[in-house]
C-alpha cells in the first residue's frame, strides 16, 4: 500500500459499494413487499397485493422505510464496504496526504 497508495485510496470504490448498495436494496424492498403482499392477501380477504397495501396506507410506509434502510445497511456493511474496506481506504488516502505534505515541504 505505501508504494502505491492510488490503488487503495480509489473515493469511486467507496461510491460503488454504495450504489450497489441502494440498489440491492430498493430491489429487496419491493420484492418483500410486493412478494409478501400478494401471498398474504388472499388470507386476509383482499383480492390483490395492491388492496392490501392500499388499506393499510399508515403501516406500509413506514414498514418500507425501515426495510430499506435495514437491507441498505445489510448489503452496504455485511456485503460490501466492511470495516477492512474502510480501514484500508483510509490508510492509502492517509499515506497520500502525508506524501503529498513532504513533497511541498
């Protein structure tokens, strides 16, 4: 890492486990949601998914909210920018500070 820490200290990775991140999520969420629903209505005496969603408009919303963030903090820490991820992103970008600081010196 300290011979060549632009490998390391690349701010587009840190981006892209993001993004993928958001995205992963956004497809767990609807999936759950649009999944569960249409398995669960007829058991509870709606016809489709969508009239179950739509008669509990209160529960729902914030039932996505929190499944997005749960599923966006699933794929972005468990999946993909782990603690080593940051540990090593933050060592390269120091080093380069510090070498940047030297050779202006």
């Amino acid at each position: 890492m300290r011979a060549n820490p632009e490998n390391f200290a690349d701010a587009e990775a840190f981006r892209n486990f993001h993004a993928k991140a958001r995205f992963r999520a956004t497809l767990t969420t609807l999936g759950v949601f649009v999944g569960g629903a249409t398995i669960a209505a007829p058991s509870m005496g709606f016809e489709s998914g969508k009239a179950l969603l739509r008669a509990h408009k209160m529960l729902v919303f914030p039932a996505m909210v929190g499944t997005w963030c749960s599923s966006y903090f699933f794929w972005n820490r468990c999946i993909g920018w782990t603690h080593l991820e940051r540990n090593k992103y933050l060592y390269a970008k120091n080093i380069r500070m510090l070498r940047n600081v030297q050779i202006r010196q």
